[in-house]
C-alpha cells in the first residue's frame, strides 16, 4: 500500500490539504503533532504531520480509483523559489509521498526533530533492515568534530551556560591532552561564582596541570604569556544568561586579546535539557561562533536525540561527550558507535553493526 505524508498547520488544514492532493478516498493512518522553531532563528509555530493512504473504492469499481490517481496527477506543487525557508520545508516533506513508518517511529521515540528527521526519512528505502539503516544514515547526516579531537588549536575556551558542565569537561579534557603528552595549562576568566577558582585549581592539583586565573583583560594578556610555551591553553569561563548583558559584554572583551586564528570555542550542552531550552539558551553564545559541542550528562538521559537535532539545526558538530561527574575519567570522544550507543532502540542494532564493520 501507497502511503502519503502530509503536513499542515493544525490537524484540520493537514486533512484538507490531503484531501486536495489525493481526493476524497484518504483514510488517515497516523497523526503526528509538533512543533518548529521557537528559538534563536524562528518562531514557535504549531504543525501537524498525517501519514495516510487511498481506500479502495467500494463503489464504482475502477472509477473512483481512476478519478484519485487523476486527481493525484494533476495536484499542483507550488514553486519552491516562492516560498519561506519553512514552508519549503514543508514541501519537501510534502513531496515525500511515502513514508517508513517503522523509521519514523524510531525517530520520535528519540526526540529527533526536523530539519534532521526529515533529512534521515527522505527516500528511505522499503524493505531491508531498518534499524541497520537508520543507524547508518544517522552516522553519515549528524556532525562529529574529528578533526579537532586531533588538530586543536592552541587555545580552548569552554563557554556554556550555568552549571552545564563547562569546568569538569574542561578538566577531563585537559587530562586527555596531558596524557598524550602535550604539555597543557589551564586559565580561569571566573572570578564571579564563590569557589569558582577553588574548583578548577582542586581539579588542576589533582591532574598535575597547573591553572592561573584572569579577572580583566590585561590579565589575561600576561597568563596567556606565561603559558605561551605550552601546546595547549584550556580556558574556563562564567556561565551566561540572555539577562547577563554587562557579563556577556565583559567575557566578549576580555576574549577578544586571543588570536582568533589560534582559538576554538567549545559550546558545553547538557543532554538532559529539551531541545528548545538548548536552542533558547544558544542565542547568548551564539555571538562566540563555537566551533564544536561538548554534550555532557549523558548518564542523566536515555536518548540523545535532542542534541543531534539541536546540532544538526545550527550546524555545530559534536566534538566530547561526557557521562557522569568523576573527573577525568568520564569522558568519551564523539564517534559514530558512542553515539548510537547513546540512542533508544539502537542497542541491539549496535552489536550487528560492528560485527559488519570488523568483517568489511
Ligand atoms: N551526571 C553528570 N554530572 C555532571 C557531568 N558533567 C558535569 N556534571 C556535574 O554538573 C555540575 C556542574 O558542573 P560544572 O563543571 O561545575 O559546571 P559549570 O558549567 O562549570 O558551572 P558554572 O561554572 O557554575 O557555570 C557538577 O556537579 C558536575 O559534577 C556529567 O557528565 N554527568
Ligand atoms: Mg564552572
């Protein structure tokens, strides 16, 4: 059976569109609510997703059916070049026609939200072992920063909001550099929270990195400095909110003596947060062009949907992640296998995939 998505501003307008298309025979096979933008770059809109499929005619053997495909024939698809960026995303989903939906709930149970469930649905093929081929596509479509996880640059600043996680990472990190013997130091520009300075320097006694702290930019200028022989430079700074203009404003300037060429951004988002909270909270780092993400507390969530949709949609790839607060040893570098790992339904399907892997 032929099956067609749909996708309107409300259940309603999603029927009626499907009926324009498809003619009256529609039957509704699943109905889907959610909702898109909402954060940095759009506006919340409601939307509506139906799957559905033409009845046999119990009329009229033949006309009816004809009637339908002649109908289906003649249904118009508007110009692309006409439409917002939204609606021709609509459109493309729209131009789908069929959809897995063995695939699609793969997707839901895991949060996965457009542009990247639309982009892993598109064309997927009928027949063959789904979960296998959803976990490959997600592998190809989902960014993962392998080339900084070997070619840093020499100064990493960790920015993130309040307590996601920025200065445990940062130590982890650091240690994992330590170890493959570069020689690292660490700099904290966080002289607002009480035990700010206490925290990273506990850290950095413990791990054997040394750590300076800045409080204004000339100060910066002279720590940088004295670590400019290291390989690398680990930067911990304050956390932000959208309400913190003068703090936001402060952390821009103090940052702006650091050579852009030799310095990366690492954006810090916890994986237990909704995708929308993260894209609201992005709009205070967005302004700081990270080049990567360090997801953390996995252990606290079953499904990193989430922040692949999140990332997926700024077009940020994912570069640590972390699980769980000992320091240093919870953390991983994002891969492909770490990933799935860290997706409802894709378990069992992990085992199959390295088996193919080790044998191709
Ligand atoms: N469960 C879990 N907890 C974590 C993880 N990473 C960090 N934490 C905990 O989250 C809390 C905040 O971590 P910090 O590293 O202090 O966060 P921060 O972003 O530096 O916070 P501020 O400096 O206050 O902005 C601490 O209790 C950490 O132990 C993780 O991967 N899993
Ligand atoms: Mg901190």
């Amino acid at each position: 059976m032929q099956y067609y998505t749909v996708v309107g501003d409300s259940y309603e307008d999603a029927v009626r569109k499907a009926r324009e298309l498809y003619g009256d025979g529609i039957r509704i096979h699943a109905r889907r609510d959610y909702t898109t933008g909402g954060g940095f770059f759009s506006r919340k809109k409601e939307k509506c997703e139906i799957v559905c499929y033409l009845a046999r005619s119990s009329g009229r053997k033949g006309e009816k059916e004809r009637d339908i495909s002649e109908f289906a024939k003649e249904a118009k698809t508007p110009d692309p070049s006409t439409l917002s960026p939204e609606e021709r995303l609509d459109t493309e989903i729209y131009r789908e026609k069929t959809v897995n939906s063995e695939a699609a709930s793969m997707l839901d149970v895991n949060h996965i939200t457009d542009p990247l469930r639309a982009k892993l649905l598109e064309d997927f093929p009928e027949g063959g072992d789904v979960s296998m081929i959803m976990s490959e596509r997600l592998i190809k479509t989902v960014g993962i920063d392998y080339d900084r996880q070997v070619h840093p640059r020499h100064f990493v600043v960790f920015i993130g909001p309040t307590g996601s996680g920025k200065t445990t990472t940062l130590a982890k990190v650091a240690y994992l550099f330590s170890r493959s013997e570069k020689s690292v130091g660490i700099i904290t520009l966080d002289s607002y929270r009480t035990g700010a300075f206490e925290q990273v320097s506990a850290f950095g006694n413990a791990l054997s990195i040394p750590v300076l702290a800045a409080g204004a930019e000339d100060e910066l200028i002279k720590a940088a400095e004295r670590f400019s022989w290291k390989d690398m430079v680990f930067i911990d700074t304050m956390g932000l909110s959208p309400k913190d203009k003068e703090l936001n404003l402060k952390l821009r300037g103090m940052l702006s003596v650091l050579d852009p060429d030799r310095t990366d951004y690492i954006l810090t988002v916890s994986a237990s947060m909704k995708e929308e909270d993260i894209m609201d909270q992005f709009s205070s780092y967005s302004q700081f062009s990270p080049s990567s993400l360090a997801v953390t507390k996995l252990d606290e969530t079953e499904t990193i949907g989430n922040v692949l949709s999140f990332s997926y949609k700024v077009s940020v790839p994912m570069l640590y992640f972390t699980d769980g607060q000992k320091v240093p040893d919870d953390i991983e570098k994002a891969s492909g296998a770490v990933l799935l790992e860290h997706m409802k339904g894709f378990g069992l399907n992990m085992k199959k995939f390295r088996a193919q892997v080790s044998l191709d």
